[in-house]
C-alpha cells in the first residue's frame, strides 16, 4: 500500500504537522515529566528534527517550556486549558464558592482564566442590583486593565513580564488605564505585596473591582476571582474591605481546579 504523502508529494509516515504537534503534546504532558526532547519525540513517533521545530512552537506560544536542561514542562497556556476542563467539569462546586462570595458582598463576581494574552470569564455570578455588569461568559479581557490580569501579570517573572510587553500594547480603556510600562510595573508590585489587585475604573468607567490571584497545581497563577462594583454606589475603603473574602474564595477555586 502507497504510504500517505504531504501536499509536496514527499512520503510521510508520521503524519502532517496537526497530527505530529498533537502526538508531541499528547508525549510531552504523560506523567513522570518534564521529559527530554528524544523521549518526546520517540514516544509521539515524531522525527527528532521535526520534533525539536514543533516543540520550539509550542514554546513560543506558551503551551510548552523549555527549561534548560532539554526537557520541556507544561507551559502557562497548557496549564490554563487544563484548568478550563477542570473548572468545566468541577462546576456546580466552583459555582458554589462565588454564589457565596456574592451573597456576601451583594456585588457581582467573575472568575476568569488566562488567555494568551488576554483573560477570558469562565465564571459569572450577577448581583441583586437593577443594573447589571456587561460582562458575559466567554468574554475576553485585557490583562493590563483588570484586576484578575494584573494578578496574572503580578505572576509573571521578569522575563515573562518582559515578554508579554513586548507583545502587546498598553492600550487605554479608559482614561484611568495604566499604559505606561513603568507605572504598571509599580502597580504588579503592589499587587505581589498586597496579595490582591484593584481595577479603579481603568477597565470601564464607573466599574470598580478587586480581585485575587488563582492559582494551578505548581503555584503559578493561571486567572483570578474578583468582585465588581458600581463607583457610584458602593465606596472604594468598602470594597478594599472585601480583599480577605476575594483571597479566601480564590485559593477555594485553586483548591477545586488542583
């Protein structure tokens, strides 16, 4: 039987480039990881070259590591998806933890995960109030300009801080927004040294939140939780007086999401 062939007529048995990334991924997360680039590509049935192209994409984007050492662990994006499933498959209990958060505040609350380069809401619980927020499930939002993304950021070495600036731009949401690299990198360490963030209308006008870091199994922060406000009816020393409850539910959901 003729052996499949790639669209420049060459023999291929390992498959095209969708098959070949997934079996690296699929060789790349088994337990006992990180694992050594040949082990990888031995196991996936990938060619060593092709291998170490692929993974050096997966690299790039996020999805893989390269430590060093030639092995190659979860990266932050890998890490995010898993925890998407887990918080799919976990949700009438994470649920549970921000329908309490909520009551207890009286506020919206969200729970969003780390998207590239954005956060996206995995999570909404909607307050009692007449006016609702206008955030939806499966939202994305800018990192720089919310309180979960700058628990993201506030995550982040130097070097992944240094990437992520480098890929995106500092765009204002507002006239409150934080776009100059200097000042927002004052605020993550702020944010590190509180152990929660605050976004004071840098997203939208009149919405105020705070939020805190949630966390994967290896202790990187992957999305947070965060309560939203009206400015205009609840005050700001009220809503930093939520801080402990906002840091208490989101190690509950780093919890459920290990």
């Amino acid at each position: 039987m003729d052996q499949p062939r790639s669209r420049s007529g060459r023999a291929s048995d390992a498959g095209n480039a969708a098959e070949k990334t997934i079996r690296l991924i699929e060789a790349a997360v088994t337990p006992g990881g990180p694992h050594l680039l040949g082990d990888i590509a031995a196991a996936a049935g990938v060619p060593k070259a092709s291998a170490h192209r692929i993974l050096r994409t997966l690299v790039t984007n996020g999805f893989l590591e390269s430590d060093g050492t030639g092995r190659y662990p979860l990266g932050p994006r890998l890490r995010t998806l898993a925890a998407s499933v887990t918080a799919t498959q976990a949700n009438a209990r994470i649920d549970d933890l921000l329908a309490d958060l909520s009551r207890r505040t009286g506020q919206t609350v969200h729970l969003a995960l780390r998207t590239g380069n954005t956060a996206t809401y995995t999570h909404k619980v909607d307050s009692a109030d007449a006016v609702q927020m206008a955030s939806r499930i499966g939202m994305r939002v800018p990192l720089h300009t919310t309180a979960i993304g700058k628990c993201v950021l506030a995550g982040l070495d130097g070097p992944q801080l240094a990437g992520f600036l480098a890929d995106t731009s500092l765009t204002a949401r507002t006239p409150a927004s934080l776009v100059d690299p200097t000042a927002l990198g004052d605020e993550l360490a702020r944010v590190r040294a509180a152990g929660f963030a605050v976004d004071d209308e840098e997203n939208e006008a009149s919405i105020r939140c705070v939020a805190a870091g949630v966390r994967d199994q290896r202790g990187a922060v992957i999305g947070g939780v965060s309560v939203s406000t009206l400015t205009f009816l609840v005050p700001r020393d009220r809503v930093l007086g939520w801080a402990p409850d906002v840091i208490a539910t989101a190690d509950a959901v780093s919890t459920r999401l290990a």
